[in-house]
C-alpha cells in the first residue's frame, strides 16, 4: 500500500481567536460568514493560509466582529444571529 500525501493542518494551539474585549478581527479575500447547523462560521485569510471559525450561540465571547476585506458574503441568517447574541 503506498502512503498518501496528506494536507499540511493548522496548528491548534487552543488559543481563541476572539479577544479578551470579546472582538475578533478576520480578514483576506473571499471572507465567509454563515450558518451552518445552527453555528456561525466564519472562513478567512490569503491563499493556503486560510482559517475556519465556529462558533457555538454559547461560550464563545463574541461581542464585536470587525471584517477588513474587498470581497466575500456575509449571509441574512449570520447577520441576524450575530444581532440576537448582542455583537
């Protein structure tokens, strides 16, 4: 059986991405933030150098998303659940 190439991962170094003021900054082209099954998920960064962010409606700390980007969506259904949690 020959071994496959496998993709490089990011390092998960426990740490959130969301600051201790509850603001998380994301940035890049093609920026994504929607819902899936009920969680916000967020996509960004440049290239090979891409993160992906999900965040439960509890315990995550969210109080402010600041996005600098020219391009990428922000979904209905992610702008009102970021309103219903008070970002």
């Amino acid at each position: 059986m020959a071994a496959s190439l496998n993709l490089p991962q990011l390092a998960s170094s426990g740490k959130s991405p969301i600051n201790k003021s509850g603001v998380l900054t994301i940035h890049g082209f093609g920026v994504r933030v929607r819902i899936q099954s009920g969680h916000v998920e967020i996509e960004d960064g440049v290239g090979t150098e891409r993160r992906k962010i999900r965040l439960a409606r509890v315990g995550h700390r969210l109080r402010r998303l600041i996005c600098i980007s020219e391009d990428g969506f922000v979904t209905f259904s992610a702008l009102k659940w970021l309103s219903g949690i008070g970002a």
